[in-house]
C-alpha cells in the first residue's frame, strides 16, 4: 500500500490533484474494502490507474478489474492496467482485460511506474475531453 500512496502523492505533486486511491475515501459503516472499492468507481471514477504490483496481494485491483468488466465496462476506454514484471496475473483477471482490450502496460520499479501513471493520467484526460467534443 506504501507504494500506491507514494504514487498517488507523486501524481498530485506534478499537478494531478484529483488523483485518489480507494483507500483515501471515508469508510462507510459496515462497508468491506470491496464494497468501497465498488462505490468509488461507480460514484466518482472518470477513469482508473489498475496498477499490479509483484510480491503483493493484488486481489483488491482484480476485484475492480472484475467489478469494472460486469458494471461498467465503458470505463475501460479511460483506464490503463500497470504490471510490475513479476506480477502473477489470473486468468480471472486477464478474461476480463482481454474481452475489454485493455493492454497490459509493464514497468519495473517505481520510477517508471510514476512515468507510465503521469502519462496514463494524461491520456486518461485526453480521452475523457475527447468524448465530451
């Protein structure tokens, strides 16, 4: 999770100021970190960083993947999937991504993780201005 929040600092420090993780929305009573996660993409999400990280339990991003495949599977126009090299992705995972032709974007460490998300941001912008001309 350090790792997620020192990206999600860094995309706000370079001017990114809306970017968010689940993590940074208020809980609600009863709620389990999948519900949150349910509710902030269909509430507020105009498009979402998927960012797979090896050595770690990935399972909270492959629930947004399934999640985003079954609701709303427009949102993947404005989404971008990070893979750290090393990260085991499911086939539960990578069902989804392919029906939605989402392309699997690898890195290797934190620089060039913050490199790809600063400039999956930016496309993410593009697209969304581009849908509304």
């Amino acid at each position: 999770m350090a790792r997620l929040q020192g990206l999600g600092d860094y995309l706000r420090r370079i001017g990114y100021e809306r970017v968010q993780l689940v993590a940074d929305f208020p809980d609600e009573p009863g709620e389990d970190v999948d519900l949150k996660s349910e509710r902030v993409i269909m509430s507020w999400a105009q498009g979402v960083l998927l960012v797979f990280l090896s050595g770690c339990n990935n399972a909270g991003v492959s629930c947004e993947v399934k999640f985003m495949d079954r609701k709303i599977p427009s949102l993947f126009h404005t989404s971008f999937v990070l893979v750290e090299r090393g990260a085991d992705l499911s086939g539960i995972v990578k069902s989804p991504l392919g029906r939605q032709g989402a392309d699997e974007i690898p890195f290797s460490g934190d620089a060039e993780l913050h490199d790809l998300a600063a400039g999956s941001c930016m496309r993410i912008l593009k697209r969304c201005y581009s849908s509304l001309s």
